[in-house]
C-alpha cells in the first residue's frame, strides 16, 4: 500500500459476500469496484478516514481504492483490508464461502462437501465462531462479574441498615403485636419501609449507569484496538430500563428479608421489653 511500511493483508471477494461480512460500525460494505472496507485499527495506523483513497498493489495489478467502511474486526493486530476482486484481474478465488438455508446443518452440509472435493485436493469445513463473538463474550462477563458485586456490596449495605433499623424499632413492633399484627404483617411493614428507599435508588442510579456505559463501552474497545458497532452500544431499550429501576426495589426487598423475617418471629414480651 503506497504510503504505508510493510505489507498489508487484503481480502478479495466476488459476488454478493455481504451475508459472510463483518458487521459495520460505520460505513457499508463494498458494493462493487473501487471500494475498500478497513479496520479501526488501519484507520488510526495510516490516518485516514472513511472517504478517503489508498492506493493498493496486489501482484501485479494496481488500484486506487475508496474507504467505504469500517468494519468490526478483531481478529489480529496486522493491517488487513477488504476489496472487490474485480479491482485485481490477476487474482484467482482460494475460498469460496457458502450461506446454507435456514434449518440446514452447516457441518452435516461441509462434511459431505469435503468427501467430495478432498480427492480433488480441496476440503470443506464450517466457520468456526468467530472472534468478534469471543471479544464480546469476554466484556460481557466482565459486566456481569461487576454486576454481581455490585449487587452483593447494595444487599448488605440494605441488609446491615435494615437491621439497625429493625431493632432500633423493636418496641414498636411488640406494641403492633401487642394489638394484633401478625407475623406476615410485621414482614410486610418491614420491607415496605425499604421499598421507597429502593425506588429512589433505581431513579437516580439507572440514568447514572446508562451514562457510565456509554463511557466505559468504548473505553473497553478501544483497549483492543477498535471501535464498537451499535449493537454493543445500543443494547437498553425502554423495557430494560423500566425493568432496571424496578430491580433497585427487588434488591432493596432481598436485603431486607432477612431482618423482616427476624422481625415477624420475635415475641411480643421480648419486643415490649427491649429498651
């Protein structure tokens, strides 16, 4: 590539091969000749951007090619670059890519493929997943695991509040027994204490983490040298919000169940008794 140190790797396809594409985060894929799908990381290496020209030789064929997108690929820290085949006549096809029909086992398909062709010299197999997925899997668990410690780390913060709460409150609750609360009344009075305190924390903390995420996501991409396509991005949708806020009230009820629960079973002399 002009301008550029060392080689580049270049994909060449012929056809309609947007089906086995890599899904775009800007731009679109090539649909005919004179254009050029590059990486984020070939984007920040040579300093151009979508629209602009790079000048390519492959073999003995030269071409002047357009930037048209910029495509989700992690799959190796080397420059690589994807054209229509057209842009290079002395290039011959070594992979042909085929999209099965929907109910078809791709592997059943590829293994009665490769008995065929082997003898020939070539074989078939099916794609393996891919790496974007693998990327993918990896900050997902990641968000999970925070998830989860952030759940455990606000459950014991409502469960040791609730509990000084709870007992801070025990004479009032022996005269509400005293009088005739039962022990299910006496839970339900504990938790719904809890209940606002859960709701506010889901209004103001689901707005702050859909912010965060819009700051960290990227943040995490770019530390493997690409940008996210809006599929990572725009994942939360007015449900998961709404379920979201509604998950600070679920959480503030778990961490209050266990002293709602020590609460409803106390009897009413010992409650009455407590100074």
């Amino acid at each position: 590539m002009a301008g550029g140190s060392g080689s580049v790797r270049i994909s060449l396809y012929e056809g309609d091969a947007r089906s086995g594409s890599y899904e775009m985060i800007s731009g679109h894929w090539p649909t005919g000749t004179g254009q050029v799908v590059v990486p984020t990381r070939f984007l920040e290496r040579t300093s151009t951007k979508i629209g602009d020209t790079v000048r390519v030789t492959c073999e003995k064929d030269t071409a002047n090619l357009r930037i048209v997108g910029e495509s989700f690929d992690t799959s190796g820290n080397g420059l690589e670059i994807h054209a229509d085949m057209a842009d290079f006549p002395s290039a011959e096809p070594s992979t042909f890519l085929v999209e099965v029909k929907s109910g078809v086992s791709a592997e059943e398909c590829a293994h009665r493929l490769a008995a065929v062709v082997q003898p020939l010299g070539g074989d078939a197999t099916a794609n393996a997943p891919s790496e974007q997925g693998g990327i993918i899997l990896i900050m997902d668990a990641m968000a999970v695991l925070l998830t989860l410690m952030l759940i455990s780390v606000a459950g014991l913060g409502v469960l040791n509040s609730v509990v000084l709460d709870t007992r801070e409150r025990i004479r009032d609750l022996g005269v509400c027994k005293a009088i005739g609360m039962s022990p299910r009344q006496t839970m339900s009075l504990v938790l719904a204490s809890v209940a606002a305190i859960g709701a506010i924390g889901g209004l103001i903390g689901v707005p702050a983490g859909y912010a965060l995420h819009g700051i960290v996501m990227p943040v995490m991409g770019r530390a493997v040298g690409t940008t996210l396509p809006p599929s990572v991005l725009d994942v939360y949708g007015p449900i998961e919000l709404l379920l979201l806020g509604l998950g600070g009230v679920v959480l503030a009820m778990l961490g209050a169940l266990v002293p709602a629960g020590w609460a409803a079973k106390v009897h009413t002399a010992t409650a009455l008794r407590t100074e």
